[in-house]
C-alpha cells in the first residue's frame, strides 16, 4: 500500500517504545528496572474512582457533547479563573483524549506547509512529530544546561521568520525539569505578540513544583497575550490518571472552534466516564497532589545526587515535573561489551541489554549529550536502578 508522505517523516514516540520494550521484558521473567515511563506511580485517587464506577452505574455510558460534557468544561473554566484569574467563555475550552491529542487539534487547527514552529530544544519528543505530520517545519531552538535551559532572547527573536507561524513554551520542561521565570515568560510573550504567533503553552506539569518554583501561565502576561495563547492541561500528571485520557485546551474562540469541528470529525468525545472522573479530580484540588509531590521530591534529590556521583554524568537539579536529565558527555565514547558507546542511544541500549534499566536516549528530546530517566517509579527502584547503572558504568572501558 503506498501510504501518505506525512507518514514517512515521523517515528513512532521514543518514549512509548523503550516503555513497551521494557514491558515485554518484564513479562518474560526479566527484572527490568523501568525509568522510562512518563507516568507518577501513585493510584488514581479513590474519590476519582467512585466517581467513574458512580457514571457506569448511572449509565453514563453513550456518547457526550463531542467538546467534553458542560460540567467538566466549567470545572477547567473555574480552574484557570481561581488560579490564574483568566476567564474563558465554554466555547474556549475543548476537552479531548489527552493533553497529547488537544495539542494535535491545535497542530491540525493551525499548521500548514510552509509554517515554521520554534521549539526551545531540548522539548518533549511529539511536538516536532505533531508539527511534520501537518506538513509545518519544526525550528528547534537550542538552550542550554549551564543557562538552566533558560531561553535565550536574542536567539529566539533571529529565530523568528516571516513564516514563524508559533512557539512552543513547555514549563515545567519535559524532559529538563526546568521551569521559566516570568522574565523570560515576558520577553516570550513580548516577542509572540509583536510578530504574532501563536504561543502554545503546554502546562501539564503545572503543579509539579519543587524549591519553591511558582507556576506561571504565559495567559496571565496581559489580555493581548491570552488573546494568542493556548493554554495545554490534562488530568494525567497532575491526579495519576494517565490511561484515562483527559486532556484539555484553553485559548481564543476561533482557534478552539476550529478545534473542535476537526475533533467532531475526528474522534468525537473523549470517554463519558472519564469526563465524570475527571469532574471529580478537578474538584479534589490540591491535597492529593502535594502528597505525591512531596514523595517526588524526596526521589529526585536521592536520584539526581546518585547520578552526580556516577563518574561521567553531571546532572542538573530540576525544579519541576519528574525527570532527571543527567549529561552523559564522560561516558560517550568508551566501550562497553558489544562495542563503542558514541550516543546516548547506544548507552541507553546498553542499560537495557546489560543492566536491566530502562531509560530513554535523549536524542528525540533533540540532545546527543543527556538521558531521560523518570523518578516517578519506587524509591526502592531507584535505588536498585541506580546500583546497576553505576555497576555498568564502571565495567565500562575507556
Ligand atoms: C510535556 C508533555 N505534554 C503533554 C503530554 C501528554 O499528556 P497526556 O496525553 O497523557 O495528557 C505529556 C506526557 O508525557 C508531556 O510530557
């Protein structure tokens, strides 16, 4: 069959793959130690549970309003108006199937050929796949580690074309761990509305905070800025809900609008249950989170201290969502048993093989110098995972 040219400039996501290999293994009676997955370890809360049980009883079970059911779409519209005083009419907010599938209508809603997308570098692997699939060019922007991946302002504005058609803003970053402070959030939006692009900023990490670090949603810079942002959210990370698949977008009526006719023809609803689940998740507020936080924090130092202890990786303290991104410059280059590491692909190869760790390489974060590991997982495993990196590590010749 000759499949559409779209298909042939995409992989399937990275991060899924070392998941789902790291699975397999397990399934086969190996004991694999699984830092890849981008996904908190905790339970979905009980009250979200009864709530989803409570709408299968009810019979809440056919289709809904293909935007998301009203109460859901109120519940996101109190959200961003308690904690960012920003106010949204219904038809600003569209739910979908994950905050992956909301950036997708966005792409869909807004890209064509010949629009360029800057992406601060390194960034979360779909946006530059969701780009070329709807025939835009992705212009990855490189930050660096020693500026704590801030964006660097006069980069950004030679960055910027006549045919710059958005940015991307991704605080707190995955896979840096690295959250923006409002100056730079203001020389973005500053930028994003004198050239106007779209600024799409993706805040699904919102309530993933550590030291002290205060979200900040690039929407509250001024009714201007709000008037070309779209705010990217989802229940996932925030209340351990990754398989049920909520996610929403928030911003200007005429992108949303056209968002939700390509998801009316698209997919429809998102699932009736989870719409009632994550009714009852909004509504939880902020106890349940803050306890997970606080154990995600009590991981990351522990993790991030026994990276930096391993010789040839340097890893950077995140201040928020629940990755490690240590440098694995030292490493690359020496020999493992089947031959030359040059990449962080060939060492997060060699992890999996011989070590049993699964971790994802950073080159489909855009970097040929760093790992991803998540610390979302037992601090028994970290410790076990972490014994065994170091072990491979050290076997390792140089
Ligand atoms: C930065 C970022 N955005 C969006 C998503 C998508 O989340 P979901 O589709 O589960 O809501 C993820 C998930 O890993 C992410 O890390």
């Amino acid at each position: 069959m000759k499949l559409a040219a779209r298909v042939s400039r995409i992989t399937p996501s990275p991060t899924l793959a070392m998941t789902a290999t790291a699975k397999a293994m397990a399934a086969q009676g190996i004991d694999v130690v699984d830092f890849s997955s981008g996904e908190p370890d905790f339970d979905t809360p009980e009250p979200v549970k009864a709530a989803a049980e409570a709408a299968i009883r009810a019979g809440f079970t056919k289709y809904t309003p293909s935007s998301g059911i009203d109460e859901l779409r109120q519940a996101i519209i109190d959200k961003l108006q308690q904690e960012h005083g920003l106010r949204y009419e219904k038809p600003q907010v569209l739910v979908s199937c994950g905050a992956k599938h909301s950036l997708y209508n966005l792409a869909e809603a807004c890209l064509e050929a010949g629009d360029e997308v800057i992406i601060p570098t390194p960034y979360w692997v779909s946006y530059a796949d969701q780009a070329l699939l709807n025939d835009a060019t992705p212009v990855l922007l490189p930050t660096r580690e020693a500026d704590g991946y801030a964006i660097n302002v006069d980069e950004l504005l030679r960055s910027v074309t006549p045919r710059t058609k958005a940015i991307i803003v991704n605080s707190p970053c995955n896979p840096t761990g690295a959250t923006y402070d409002p100056q730079t959030l203001q020389a973005v939006a500053d930028i994003a509305v004198r050239h106007k692009l779209l600024i799409i900023s993706d805040e699904i990490y919102d309530k993933i905070l550590y030291d002290g670090a205060k979200h900040v949603s690039i929407a509250t810079l001024g009714p201007e800025v709000a008037a070309q942002t779209v705010i990217i959210n989802g229940v996932s990370k925030t209340y351990a809900m990754t398989g049920w698949r909520i996610g929403y977008a928030a911003g200007p009526k005429d992108v949303l609008t056209a968002m939700a006719n390509i998801q009316s023809q698209s997919t429809s609803n998102p699932c009736s249950i989870s719409q009632k689940a994550a009714v009852a998740a909004l509504k939880l507020g902020g106890p349940f989170t803050e306890k997970m936080v606080v154990e995600f924090d009590r991981r990351r130092k522990v993790m991030v201290d026994r990276l930096n202890g391993i010789p040839g990786m340097t890893c950077r303290m995140p201040t928020g969502a629940f990755y490690a991104f240590p440098n694995i410059g030292g490493i690359l280059g020496r020999r493992g048993q089947d031959g030359p590491i040059p990449s962080p692909q060939a060492f997060a190869d060699h992890l999996l093989k011989h070590a049993h760790v699964a971790v994802v390489p950073g080159e489909p974060f855009g970097s040929k110098q760093h790992i991803r590991l998540s610390y979302a997982t037992s601090m028994d495993a970290i410790q076990r995972g972490l014994d065994r990196i170091a072990a491979a590590v050290e076997k390792l010749t140089v």
